[in-house]
C-alpha cells in the first residue's frame, strides 16, 4: 500500500470545534539510519505496528493492529526513540481530511499537519488553507522518527 502525503508546519491554529481528538504516542523499533522504518503507535486504546519505506510525498506503509500486549512487549525496545503529540482531524473544506500533530514531551511547541491523497496528481495540484505554513514534506528533519532522536529541528 502506498501513503501520499504532504507535511506542513502551521502557521496559525484552525478552529477545532468539529475535530476529532485522539492521544498518540508512538516508537519506533528500527534507528534513525535504517533504511526502513518500523514504528510502534498506540492511538487512545488501539495499537498498531507500522512498516515504512521510501522517502518524500510518496512511500510504502503497511500496518497491522496488534495487542496491547504485544505492543508492551516492544514497547521498551523504542527507549531513546519517542514521540507523544495530540492529534486533531478534521475536514477540509475540499472534503480532505487534514491531521494536525501538536506534539508533547521534548518536542513540545512544534505543530505539524499532514494531508493525504488518493494520487500523485492530487497531492501535487493541492493549493494548502491560509493557516498552513511551510511545507516540510521532503524536510528530513521533520520526519517523526528523526525528530524522536534528535528533538526539534534547528
């Protein structure tokens, strides 16, 4: 399965009223210089594991619901290697769902928000709402598994 997206900062919080909220916190197995990703993700009381590859706007993501006791059983192996952020979707008016990221923890005062696409032409053709910011899709520094090691980019 394949995952388009893009990735920006915000430049000013929407209104979130008619949001959903939901508590992440996620770790991920592999290193920062592994070449695929592997990530824990607890989402309020679901679980899921998550294999990642590629890079940009473009990338292969599979994932599998696991346990809660499975995820525990992993979990330690993602010490050094974590992020927790509250994530708030929502629809755009063009009917895309935006998820916006305010991340917790060390890596507090970054928001992020991301928007997913059926296709390349999509993604590439989206004009982004006067509240996003830069895009920071091809921005190695704003990847979550780089930012769990390394903190906020510079």
């Amino acid at each position: 399965m394949e995952e388009i997206e893009r990735k920006f900062l915000v430049r000013e919080l929407p209104n979130l009223d008619e949001a959903k909220r939901t508590e992440v916190r996620q770790g991920y197995i592999t290193h920062p210089t592994d070449a695929v990703e592997m990530r824990l993700r607890q989402k309020n009381a679901t679980f899921v594991m998550t294999f990642k590859s590629g890079e940009g706007t473009v990338r292969t993501e599979r994932e599998a619901e696991i346990t809660q006791a499975q995820f525990e059983t992993f979990w330690p192996e993602t010490e050094g290697r974590r992020v927790e952020k509250i994530r708030w979707s929502a629809a755009l008016p063009d009917g895309l769902i935006f998820e916006l990221d305010v991340f917790e923890g060390a890596l507090a005062g970054l928001v992020l928000v991301e928007v997913e696409f059926d296709t390349l032409a999509a993604a590439e053709a989206f004009q982004p709402p006067h509240w996003f910011g830069a895009d920071v899709t091809d921005d190695k520094r704003y990847k979550n598994k780089n930012m769990a090691v390394n903190g906020l980019p510079d």
